[in-house]
C-alpha cells in the first residue's frame, strides 16, 4: 500500500471518528441529567447556599490525611476528579474532547507519512539506481 492510499484511509479515518464522537458527545450531552452531588449540607457565604460534600468536609480531609498523608489527599482528589469526568453531562464534554484529540493524532501521524518512493529503472545500472 502506498503512503499516498494510507494517508487517504487516514483522513477518511479521522473524519469519521471526529464526527461520530461528537455527535455521540451532543446526544449524550443533550440527554444526560445532571449528577446529584454526595452533599452533607450547605454553607451560606454572602447570602449564597454552596453544597458542602463529603470529601470537601475537614473530618473527611484530616482522616485521609492522617492515614495517607498528602499524597492520600492528592490522590483522593484526582480519583474523585477523574470519577466526575464520566458521569453525567460530563461524560459528553469528555467524550468530544477525547475524539477531538484522537482524530488529530490521525490526523498529524497521515501527514507525516513521507512521499512515496519512486520507482527504479530498471534499466539503470545498480550504482546508479537512487536509494
């Protein structure tokens, strides 16, 4: 197969993958109900309600961090982060970005791809064939 096909498959490869992410993303998006927070309570700051949820709680920190330290509560925070990625409206905004990303990796591996090679004659002797 030559580059030139390949990078053709490649383009093809990386259209349809940037639109059938982002059209599954705006579905799900456009479907998708909000998660109901893990809240305890609420704060009133100002006059505003904010909710207050297990993890954002000082028991909650202080005991992680006393049985992990800080890297605990750096790495609960990511984990609770990354969990939020895919679960509700979210998971759309993920999704697009995710095929947004992977359809311009197609995209930047086909156009790296170098011309094709030109063919040999072979009527030329060996020494004087490029390559």
């Amino acid at each position: 197969m030559s580059n030139t096909t390949l990078r053709r498959y490649l383009n093809l490869c990386c259209l349809i993958v940037l639109l059938a992410g982002l059209g599954s993303a705006t579905l799900i998006y456009l479907t998708a109900e909000e998660v109901p927070d893990d809240s305890l309570g609420y704060v009133v700051v100002d006059g505003v309600l904010y909710p207050l949820s297990t993890s954002d709680s000082k028991t909650y920190r202080r005991e992680v961090q006393r049985f992990g330290g800080k890297a605990a509560l750096l790495f609960d925070d990511f984990g609770r982060w990354f969990a939020e990625r895919w679960r509700g409206k979210t998971l759309g905004k993920t999704i697009a970005w995710l095929s947004a990303l992977v359809s311009l990796g197609t995209y930047l591996f086909g156009r790296l791809l170098g011309p094709d090679a030109k063919p040999t004659n072979p009527d030329l002797p060996k020494s004087d064939r490029p390559g």
